[in-house]
C-alpha cells in the first residue's frame, strides 16, 4: 500500500514536470528564433556603422601616407608618424568582433588618433559625421 | 481491503456518488497541466532569447561589419584626396571629379545601410520554408563547399558549416545556419567595384601616387 501510493505521488510529480518540459521546449525554440531575429537585426546596424567608421579612418590615413611619404620636412614627418600610429591602431583593432573586450574605448582612441591626424593636416575634423556621432551604443545586450 | 485496492487500480467510479467528485478533480488536474505547459512555455521562451539574442547579434554584427568595409575605405580615400587637392590647390577648386565621385560614394553607402536595414527586418525564415526556398531557388552554396549545387541541407559539408557559426547549444536546430542567407542584399545602383574603378581613374588623371592604385585594387571584390 505504502509502496503503491508512492509511485502514485512520484506519477503525479513526473506528469507535472513532464507537462512544464514540453510547454519549455516549445517555448525555447520560439525564443531562440526570435532572440537569433532581434539579435541579428541589431548586430548588422551595430557592424555595418563601426566597420564603416573604422575603414572610413583607414582608408583616410592610407591615402594621406601615400600622398606624404616622399616628403622629408620636418612637418611632413609628423604628420607621417600620427598617419602610421592611426594606421596601426586600426590595423591591431579587431573591430569585426563584437565581444572584443575593450572595442569601445579601443574605438574612442582611434577616433582620438582620427582628430589628432586631422589637425595635423590642418583639416577641420567636423567634414565628417562620424566624430561629431562619438560613441555608438554598446556591443552586447 | 481488497476492495480499497481494486477502487485503486481500476480508476472507474464505481460509486456513483462520487462521480461528480471525480469528474471535477479531472477539470483541475486538466487546468493545472495546461498551466504547467504555459508556464513552462513562458519560461522557455525567456531562456531561448537570453541564450540566443548574443548570438544572433555577434552573427549580424560580422554581417554587417563585411558589407561596409570597401564602400568606407573608398570614402576615406576620396575624402582624403578631396582635402589634398583643397590644400595643394587652394587658388583652384577642387576638381568636379573628386566632389561627384565622393557623392556617389556617400550614396552608395545609404543604399549599403537600407538594404541591411530592409534585409534583416524580416524574420529568419523556419527550417521547413527554408528547405522549400533552397529547393525552389537552387540555392548557390559557398565555393568552397557544395560548389556543385547538388548538395541537400543535411550533407555532411554543410553541417560543417553550421558547427563553425552556432555554437553547440544550437545544434539541435542546424537549419539556423542554412536560413542564413548566403548574400541577399541586393543594392541598387552602382556596385562597388565601378566605383573603385572610378577612383582609380582619378588617381591616374590627377597623378596622384600609384601606391593608391593597390590599396584600391584590394577593395575589388575577388
């Protein structure tokens, strides 16, 4: 008798659990179709604007460096050293991964780098949206 | 006690008084298993968006980040020959060239962002319409695999697709990784490539460093 209702009470605990699991099951998957939706649709814009930022830079200070490097004034070789150290900050930058540890403050001193270089060009650093737009929201949620 | 026992084990009501008694714990036990399913979906559903959401964002976040490589890399490099010719030439204007290609680049670059906007707005399609699209449009697969077109979703080369994108979690829905599309921004107007190729033209025309000519023939797409 005891042994009986036992398995009664461990019958009605598995039925209850059993239920909760195929109610959970179906739920996750939705989740997960939708977590990938929301998920990917913010990760795009997110990629699509700081790649487009960063390789903006890179293709600016590659351009000024070709178009300096056969200068040898004194400002010419400044203005070389700040091109080379943008480049290179771009260059060592994985901007193409998100979960990178320091993207954002890694991001900033590029755009600091970016100004710096612009000044030294005497270029007014407002022709472009991207340093007036400064940081651009965070990486993950 | 026997009696006790049979009542147990046959589950009919034999005594008709307690027919009602019985039908009602019936109607609860009904209502508290749906319950059980409902919440359990409610919590699923929380669970599959907190496991997923990351992924979903660092797999468009890459998608994204490679669309836009060329077409900014193209406009720093107008850009930058923009500001050189303001600077060397300041008596004449800047060449008409320059500030036309430099507008159809920024141009290019909106269709760029519109398109991934449009793009990813729409839902991940579901593995059965997946299947049926990959069927019905012959989908071309990556060269490196399946260049042939006669591969099926669930051959060996593509799974091995799906376990470099999703992490294993995921794995017991591979067709995540094929809804993916292979490259479905289509961007009206100009392509990159004949932009590039007009920036090449400039650099020729205002003889500006060759050097320019191979950063650009790298923005090409192979």
């Amino acid at each position: 008798m005891t042994r009986n209702s036992e398995d009664l009470f461990d019958c009605i605990l598995m039925a209850d659990d059993r239920f909760h699991v195929e109610g959970y099951r179906e739920g996750f998957d939705e989740g997960t179709r939708q977590g990938m939706t929301d998920g990917r649709k913010h990760g795009a814009l997110h990629g699509a604007k700081l790649s487009m930022e960063v390789s903006f830079y890179y293709g600016f200070g590659i351009t000024w460096k070709c178009l300096l490097q056969n200068n040898t004034d004194a400002k010419a070789r400044k203005r070389l050293k700040a091109l080379e150290s943008l480049i290179g900050l771009i260059q060592k930058f994985p901007h193409e991964d998100p979960q990178f540890e320091t993207l954002q403050e890694d991001m900033e001193k590029v755009r600091a780098k970016f100004r710096q270089v612009c000044s030294l060009l005497n270029v007014p650093t407002d022709f472009s949206d991207y340093v007036k737009s400064g940081g651009s929201g965070g990486m993950s949620f | 006690m026997s009696w006790v026992k049979s009542v147990q084990y046959s589950g009919e009501d034999v005594f008709d008084e307690d027919a009602d008694d019985i039908n009602l714990q019936d109607k609860e036990w009904k209502f508290n298993m749906q319950k059980r399913v409902k919440d359990g979906y409610v919590d699923g559903i929380d669970h599959g968006k907190e496991a997923s959401l990351q992924l979903g964002f660092n797999m468009g976040y890459r998608e994204g980040a490679a669309r836009t490589t060329a077409v900014g890399r193209l406009k720093g490099i107008i850009s930058a020959i923009q500001c050189w010719c303001q600077l060397q030439r300041p008596d004449n204007p800047t060449p008409a060239s320059v500030a036309d290609l430099l507008q159809r680049v920024i141009k290019h670059e909106h269709s760029i962002m519109e398109a991934i906007r449009t793009t990813f707005e729409n839902p991940i399609p579901t593995a059965s319409n997946v299947s049926e699209t990959m069927e019905d449009l012959s989908v071309r697969e990556e060269e490196n695999c399946c260049g042939d077109g006669g591969c099926s979703k669930d051959s060996a080369c593509c799974k091995k697709d799906c376990d470099k994108e999703i992490s294993p979690m995921l794995m017991q829905k591979p067709n995540l990784s094929t809804a993916l599309p292979i490259d479905p921004v289509t961007i009206p107007g100009e392509n990159v490539d004949q932009l590039v190729q007009c920036c090449m033209d400039l650099v020729y025309e205002l003889g500006l460093p060759q050097e320019l000519i191979q950063h650009l023939h790298q923005l090409k797409s192979a």
